[in-house]
C-alpha cells in the first residue's frame, strides 16, 4: 500500500513537514505501507538547475517558474493518479492558502482512491470542495491513526487473506 501525504507546502511555515514526519513512522511500522511525501521529495522530475532555482524564478521568470512548476504538478498528480492506494490529507488548525492540496483531492476523488482528510478546524471553515472529496474526515491525527489501524492494520489484512 502507498499513503500520498496531502497538504499545504508553498505557504506552510514549517513547508509542511512536522506533521508528515509525525505520521510517517506509523504508517511505514504500524501498517507496513508505504510513504510518498511531496514535502521531502524537492527533486522531483526537475533538473538540478530547476532545483537550485525555480523559487526565484517565480520573481524574475515568471515563463520559466509557470513551466518547472507544470512539471511538478504532472509528477505529484501522476503519484496520486498511478501510484497511490489512499491519500492523507492534513490541514493544521492556522493551515495557509493552498493550490495544490484541493486539486490533489479532486484527482484522487475522480480516481476512486480514499481520501481522509484531518483538520483540527470546524468543518464549517473547511472548504466544501475539499470535505466532498474526502471519504472521512477526523478531527486529529490520532484519531486518524485508530481508523487506519482499524481499515489497514496488519491483523485486520491476516484476517482478509484467510478469508
């Protein structure tokens, strides 16, 4: 199984890592799944020149920035598309603005691939695009960590290969 973590990264004060490096040891040792993390994976499909510089770009290449971005759009939407079995998304309480988090729902939602969503923000300040894609929606991470390990756990997958 592939977890892709979903979740602001442009704007995100931390670039969106604490709560991925959280989540990521239980899903690798708890469920033996395995983990893709925009947030860690900054190399992409890009070239060593588009790493180095395509932030900057967004100033003074506006062309240049739009087309490594396009690149990295197709390589995360392709990972939910081709690659994933469930998509995690997480929106902290402060979550900054995000073009990215919504179209990835959307994707894995039009895919058919579970969408679960946390967010420690009412539902009512989550947007209602985001709360149609998402199959459930918890209220933290331990919450979501229960249901995983209830639907995904390794005692739960010996008993469906018995079956």
């Amino acid at each position: 199984m592939l977890a892709y973590l979903c979740g602001p990264i442009e704007f995100a004060s931390d670039g969106g890592r604490l709560w991925r490096r959280k989540l990521v040891p239980f899903l690798r040792d708890e469920l033996g799944h395995r983990v893709y993390d925009p947030a860690e994976d900054q190399r992409k499909n890009l070239t060593e020149e588009e790493v180095a510089h395509f932030r900057s770009w967004k100033r003074t290449d506006l062309d240049r920035f739009r087309r490594t971005v396009r690149k990295i759009i197709h390589y995360d939407l392709d990972q939910i598309e081709n690659r994933a079995d469930y998509v995690v998304c997480y929106l902290g309480e402060n979550s900054t603005p995000s073009g990215g988090t919504p179209a990835e729902l959307t994707v894995a939602y039009r895919k058919g691939i579970p969408v679960y969503l946390v967010s420690e923000a009412p539902i009512e300040q989550i947007s209602g695009w985001m709360l149609a894609c998402a199959d459930q929606v918890f209220g933290s991470l331990e919450e979501l960590k229960k249901f995983l390990l209830a639907r995904y756990g390794r005692e739960r997958q010996t008993v469906l290969w018995k079956e």
